[in-house]
C-alpha cells in the first residue's frame, strides 16, 4: 500500500468466528473492495473481539485463516491495504485499557448489540419491573385483594416481594455475562483511533460503536490535548443489507442457530442452492419489491441484484408474469455460480501465502499504532 499519498484512511474489520455469509460480502467486503481505489485502507482480522464469547482454540485458529482467504479472494488487495491479525498488534489492547480509564458505564449499557446478546438493557428497568408488576400483582387477581380487604401490609408486602424478585433476576443474569461482552466497543474504538482513521464504513446496526469511538476521542482531546482524529461514519450503500433466509425481517447472521437464515461463502454451491429454494416469501405470487408487504421476496431481490449487478427494475419486469418457483430457480443458479467461482479463488489461496501477507501487514500497522500509543503515554504522563 501507497503510504506517502494524501487520500483518507478508513479501517474496518470481521471477527473470525461463526460462517461469513453472501451478506457480509455483499454488505461490507464488496464495498471494501471498491473503496480500496480512494482510500488508504487497513483491514483487520479482529480476532480479539471473536473472544468475547467462547471459542475453540482449534476452530478459532482455522476461522482466522479462513476470513484473512474472504478477504483476498473477494479482491481486497495487500499491494493497494494493509491486512493484518489484531492481536499481532499490542498497542489494541494497551490503547483499550487506557480508554476505559475515560469511559463511562453509561456509555456501554447503552449500547443495542449488548443489550441484545447479553439480555440486559438497563434502560429499560422501569418497564421490566412495571411488567413485572402487571403480571404478579393485577394479572393474578392480587390487586383485587388488596382493594377489597384494605390491607396496607398486604400491598407493601406484594411490592417488596414483586421488586425483590425482580432486581434479583435481573442481577442474576447481568452477573452471568463476561465482562469481554461488556467492555468490547472499547476495543473497537481503540482499534479505529489507534490507525488516524478518517471513516469508518459500517452498516446503519453498527453506527453507534462509531458514535463511542467519536465520543472517546473527543473526551480524550479535551482532557488531554488534541491526539486523535474524529472519525466520519460511512453508512454502507442502499440494498447491500441481507436478510436472513428463514426470518427476513432480521438481519442475516454468521452465528444464526439453523444454516437455513444465510448462504456461508464457503458452502456447497448445491447446499446453497436449495437453501434459497426453501427461503422465506410471503403470500401472493408476484416479484416485487415492497419491504414493507413482501419482506422475504424483496430480500431475494436484492441478493439477485447485488450479485448481477442487475437493477431492481429489470428484474421485476423480467419476471412479471412469472412466479416465486421460477424466480427461485434462477436464483438459485446464480448463487451456484457465484460461489463456485468465489470458492475457485478461495481455495487457491494457501495457509501460508495467508500468514506471509498478514505478516507483512501488521509489519506495516504496526509503527502507525505505536507511534499513536507513544503519543497517548505522554500525554497521559506515563512516559
């Protein structure tokens, strides 16, 4: 990579863990690939964060290799990016440290994709104890009870009791989740400042991790002294953004409980096809697009769009007096194809060529992280 030019720098990165789908790489990898002709790009192997839940070692070890071969075989390019293995780079976890000496618990309880994956949301107590209350007191005739008998202790033993039980269910299962879950926008935020980054291209599900690394980086400047840059969010282009197969009002997922919800890259292209012949649609039969009315036929839509480079007009007109049965098939065919010749790159791609380039990456990361670490310590008075 060019490190003398003057274009933006953008970093982003995918943790190795679970099954990279055609949604990670029409939703973010494609896009990097595009971007690589006017940006300097850095792009991580974010191995760190796949930790923040339980991982094999021997999968974790094959899953790394794997996504560095999505990368390359999906065109991003270590003569135009650096590619590297986060945690080939101390200064990620040394700069996290720091950071959460200014970070607040506000800041983390906030955000949706730890209240999603650990089930606490501490912004919404007050619902949970107003349901809590609905359910044990008026649901169950209690409240009638009390009302009929006037009785004071009654009502304040049944509130005790309803509060009791809740905070207690609540610490119950905030106390079962690691603290790695918890603390990783920190990290992240460590990852994005560490490089000068300009932008960060993320999906309109992620902008609020962006939000805390813009905060962390403000909050550390005034205190301290200017250091890091504020980085921009780049939301991903409109209709990169797939849906799972078996429920297409959510997101397709790599660590989804049934194959059915994605197409993994790395799928039998026979495997893939009759996936999407068993997807989601809805009811009628006509090829439209509406995310509103017809959720599951849109998001086969766009897949077919995204990966043709077909407008979404065209195909609705090519197949207008057709239904769902022959649009399956011919998508299908095009899955079939793409991974075919996706898995063609892939596969002659070997481990070592692999480990060389992320080598050499984090050989070309790394002055840049710990120059910015340098900065940090004496601005923080350690050094």
């Amino acid at each position: 990579m060019t490190k003398t030019n003057q274009k933006p720098r953008i970093f982003s990165g995918i943790q190795p863990s679970g099954n990279l789908h055609i949604g990670n790489y029409l939703g973010a990898i494609t896009q990097w690939v595009e971007m690589q002709a006017e940006y300097n790009c850095i792009f991580c192997v974010v191995d760190y964060h796949a930790i923040t839940v339980p991982q094999k070692p021997e999968v974790l070890r094959a899953k790394i290799m794997e996504t560095a071969k999505i990368y390359l075989a999906a065109g991003i390019d270590p003569k135009r990016s650096i590619i590297f293995q986060q945690s080939d780079i101390s200064a990620h976890t040394e700069l996290c440290w720091i950071f959460n000496t200014i970070t607040q618990n506000g800041d983390l309880t906030k955000m949706t994709q730890f209240k999603d994956k650990a089930g606490v949301d501490f912004n919404s107590l007050e619902k949970g104890l107003s349901d809590s209350w609905n359910e044990k007191i008026f649901n169950s005739g209690l409240i009638k009870k009390i009302e009929k008998e006037k009785d004071i202790s009654l009502a304040l033993n049944s509130a005790h009791e309803v509060i009791w039980d809740f905070v207690q269910s609540f610490k119950l299962q905030f106390n079962k989740v690691g603290v790695g879950l918890f603390d990783y926008p920190v990290l992240m935020a460590a990852d994005i400042l560490l490089y000068n980054t300009d932008v960060v291209p993320v999906g309109d599900d992620q902008t609020q991790h962006v939000e805390l690394a813009r905060d962390i980086a403000k909050r550390f400047n005034n205190r301290f002294g200017e250091i890091f840059k504020v980085p921009e969010v780049k939301i991903k282009k409109e209709g990169a953004r797939i849906m799972g197969l078996d429920n297409p009002e959510k997101k397709m997922s790599k660590s989804a409980a049934s194959d059915a919800n994605y197409v993994a890259l790395t799928d039998e292209p026979d495997k893939a096809a009759k996936k999407i012949m068993r997807a989601v649609t809805d009811t009628g039969k006509d090829i439209l697009y509406d995310k509103e009315n017809k959720p599951g036929i849109t998001n086969l839509i766009s897949i077919y769009s995204n990966l043709t480079e077909t407008p979404v007009r065209d195909i609705e007109k090519k197949y207008k007096r057709k239904g769902y049965g022959d649009f399956k098939k011919d998508l299908a065919e095009i899955v079939k194809k793409f991974l075919a010749d996706f898995q063609k790159k892939y596969n002659a791609i070997s481990d070592k060529d692999v480990r060389r380039i992320l080598n050499e990456g984090a050989d070309q990361a790394r002055p840049i992280a710990e120059e910015t670490l340098r900065k940090v310590k004496e601005k923080i008075g350690i050094k």
